[in-house]
C-alpha cells in the first residue's frame, strides 16, 4: 500500500509545471520491438513484438500507449495501456518522470482464458550520459483487481542515440511473478 501512494504521490509532483525536460530527450516517440516474458509456472517463455508510443505537449505533459503481442504453444498473450505522465528536469541531463493510465490485460488458448483491466502508476528517473546514451529506471504498479491483481515491478532500460531521431535500446522488467525483456527501435520525433 505504501508502494502505491508513493507513486500516486511521485506522478502527481511531476505533473506540477516545474522546469523543461532535460536536454535532448524527446517525449514524443514511436517503439517497436521484440518482447519476451518468462512467467512463473510456465515452463516456455511467450514472446513477440511490443509497439508503444508517446506524444508530449505542453512543457511538461505527454500521453501514451502500449501494445505487446505474445504467444508460446496455443495460449496468446495480450496487454494494452493508455494514460497520461509529466515529466520535471531536475538537471539538464536528468528527468523525473510520473504516469498513471488503464491497463488491460488478456490471454487465451489451451483452454484457458484471462480478461482484466485496471490502473498503472510509476514514477522514476530518465537520464542522458553524453551525447548518445540514455538510461532511465522505473517503479511500476498495476492492479487489475481481484487478490492476485496487484504488481510492482522495476524496469531499467538503456538506449543508444545515433542521432536526434533514431536509436536502439533494451529493457529489462522484474516483479515477483515475471520478468519481461524488450529489445527494439525508437523513432523519436
């Protein structure tokens, strides 16, 4: 419960009008790539590809949206979510960074089947090293109801900027039931 308020707490600060974001980072972008997740209890790992997306307005403000596609064997994976963040420089290499949204997600196959939806929240940092490489790291919670419905999940993630509009990055995600790698492309614009 503390997790949550936390993070309540840390979206809503960064949501308050602050500073510009920092130097060279764009939040308005486009990501596509390869997704993997190694779940608990199932002995094959579903991957497939992720597609997310952000468009940043005002100084501080963007929206954003995620896909992932995953299959192993006969069961399909599928997660969505949109929402709202904010974003507050605290130097001019380093972000604070806030969302909360919807989350959806479903699975079906081998005769089972799963649909649920609920809420996100996450605060954490984005950052640039030199010129070319960006880090962040995330705290993530989701609940999407019932006993077994809430996760808190890190994520750090790491890019390399081959100009302003173009990079290559990997993530890695880790809660108590899951762990999920993404390898991919950003187009940022």
């Amino acid at each position: 419960m503390h997790v949550i308020k936390a993070a309540a707490a840390a979206c809503a600060v960064a949501m308050m009008p602050f500073a510009a974001q920092a130097d060279g980072m764009s939040y308005s972008y486009v990501d596509l790539g390869w997704v993997q997740t190694d779940i608990d209890g199932i002995s094959s790992k579903p991957d497939g590809f992720g597609l997310r997306g952000s468009v940043g307005f005002g100084e501080h403000f963007f929206v954003f949206a995620e896909f992932s596609d995953q299959s192993v064997s006969s069961v399909d994976f599928e997660q969505y979510a949109v929402g709202l963040g904010g974003h507050w420089a605290l130097s001019d290499r380093l972000d604070f960074v806030g969302r909360a949204g919807w989350v959806k997600g479903e699975a079906s196959g081998g005769g089972f089947s799963f649909d649920a939806d609920g809420y996100l929240v996450s605060a954490g940092l984005r950052g640039r090293l030199g010129e070319n490489v960006e880090l962040e790291g995330h705290v993530i919670h989701t609940d999407v109801g019932g006993s077994d419905g809430d996760d808190t999940a890190l994520a750090v993630g790491a890019r390399w900027h081959f100009n302003r509009n173009f990079a290559i990055g990997a993530e890695y995600r880790h809660s108590d039931d899951s762990s999920t790698v993404l390898v991919g492309v950003r187009l940022s614009f």
